[in-house]
C-alpha cells in the first residue's frame, strides 16, 4: 500500500507544487490548532446537523455535504484565505491563469456504515474537455482524525499521469491519515475518493478547492456568497469568491441601470460598491511583466 508523503506547515510552496506534479497528493501536518478547529466547528455544526444524506452512490446515501461556507461561517474564512494554501496556489495554478479563484467550499460529513466512494478525478467537473492542463488545487481540512477505519479519503499516489481509463489496483490506494488540524492538499487530476466508514463515529473533513480564475466554478459564489454579504468580507476575499477580473477582459459587467446613470463596462466589484476607476491596472501590470519575462527568456 502507498503512503503519501507527511510534510511540516511550512513547507516551501515551491516543494508542494513539485510533488502535486508528480504524487498528485500530500499531507500537510498540524497546520491549525485544536482550538482553531474548535471554533470552525462550532459555526458550521448546527449546518451539518440540518443536512440530508446524500441522493445518490457517488454523493453517499450515508455522506452529508454542507456548502456556502464563506457566507456562513466567518471561522472557515481563516482556512480558505490560509496563507500556507494560497502561496501553493499561486506556485501551483498561476501558471496557467492571470488569476485563480474559489471552485468549492463543503463539509463532507461520512458517517458510519458508508461504502467506499467510487474512483474518481475532480477535473471530470469540466467533463473531461481540459486536456493537457491542471485546473485546480484542492484541499480537505481534517476536523476530526483521519483513519483507514473512518473513511480517510483513498488517493492513487503518481496516478495524474496516468492515461484515462487505467483503473487503480487495490495494492495501489493509499489512504489520508492524519490528525485533526492537518489538511490534504491534491491536485484535480489525482484518482481518489472518499473511504469506507467502519467505526461508530462520524469522519468530518471540510473540502476547500480552488481554480483557473477562467474556468466556470463548481460552488457558483455569487449565488453562495451574494454582493450583500460579499460586500461585508476582505478585499482578498472578495476577489478570490469572483467579484474580481479573471483576466484582462474576463468577467466585466454592464449595471442595468437608465441611461447615464452607471458605466457601461464594470468590473465585478463595482457590484459591492466600489470605484470603478482604474480597475484592471494590477492585472495589466501583472501580464506586462509575465510577457516582459518571456521575452528575455527567449532571448537569453
């Protein structure tokens, strides 16, 4: 049976991004205390216990998943916005974007007597029309200790190279064992799923994805997290839901307003009130020096 690979807090963003290449997968051990892991289940626990099992095989008929987790629980803002995950993020997606943003946020709850989850890539969100590229960089926060026993989620270690329709081997499932606090972080091209619980207790892990900042994301945010409450959060925040440019020219919008009342192009966060005059100068900036970059390479 493959292991993952255990690996401290501060791991160099750089070192995370190398092994998602290869591994696909890697735990990140005692990133957030017991007393922070405390708080964030003390906001979302009465959400948890108000939602249904899941429909279907694949969501679990003994799995409950509870969503909108940035406009309901300030607490679980401090794991989204964590700046171990996000430096990866950037290592790990701004490769292929001008900008990421936030796919996912969801407690998944697995609760005795549910089966294995079937095999799967989170990429297949898309439905299998991104080849060749990596869209996103998925995380599942640990809130109580993961076992083999309790459903610790199955990974296939070096299966994002792997060509489409190879089926994983039992010899070749690693399970994400860690403690509460710890946090999986994986690659949406990785084969895995949630684990068979066999024990009398619930497994509660909080999956937190994110990303291309020009993909269509899974958690539609702006239904999740409305201006209202948007408007309300940190700026980082907010552009990371969405209410922000994807690129240059990607995600403006016109204010149905009469006529002369508003602009006739806007950036999101325009809609949470605030200025549109100069927007979009980080971004240029920040193509200009990406192409500024790649000129002097190719000349070098």
């Amino acid at each position: 049976m493959p292991t993952l690979k255990h690996l401290p807090a501060d791991t160099p963003a750089e070192t995370i991004a190398a092994i998602l290449d290869t591994d696909g997968a890697l735990i990140l051990d005692d990133v957030i205390p017991a007393s922070q892991v405390a708080a964030v289940m003390a906001e979302l626990n009465p959400y948890i216990e108000a939602t249904p099992n899941g429909r279907d095989e694949f969501t679990g008929f003994s799995t409950t998943r509870t969503g909108a987790l940035v406009a309901r629980s300030p607490a679980s803002r401090e794991l989204v916005m964590h700046p171990a995950i996000l430096a990866a993020c950037d290592a790990y997606l701004l490769r292929s974007c001008d900008r990421y943003q936030l796919h996912l946020t969801q407690v998944i709850r697995i609760r005795p007597g549910q089966g294995r989850q079937v095999l799967h890539r989170d990429k297949l969100a898309w439905g299998g029309f991104l080849q060749g590229i990596e869209p996103q960089l998925n995380t599942i926060w640990a809130m109580t200790d993961f076992t083999e026993e309790n459903g610790a989620t199955q990974v296939v270690p070096g299966s994002p190279s792997w060509p489409e329709g190879r089926r994983a081997e039992p010899h070749e499932i690693g399970y994400a064992e860690m403690k509460a606090g710890s946090v999986l972080v994986y690659s949406g091209s990785v084969i895995h799923a949630g684990g068979e619980n066999r024990t009398g207790a619930d497994r509660i892990g909080i999956n937190i994805t994110y990303c291309l900042g020009w993909l269509r994301q899974e958690e539609n945010q702006y239904l999740s997290c409305p201006p209202e409450i948007a408007r309300t959060l940190d700026k980082k925040l907010q552009a990371l839901l969405g209410y922000a440019m994807g690129s240059y020219a990607l995600g403006y919008y016109t204010p149905p307003l009469a006529p002369g009342l508003g602009p006739e192009i806007a950036p999101p966060q325009v809609a949470l009130g605030a200025d549109a005059a100069g927007w979009g100068e980080d971004l240029r900036a920040a193509i200009n020096e990406r192409e500024r970059a790649k000129a002097e390479g190719s000349q070098a």
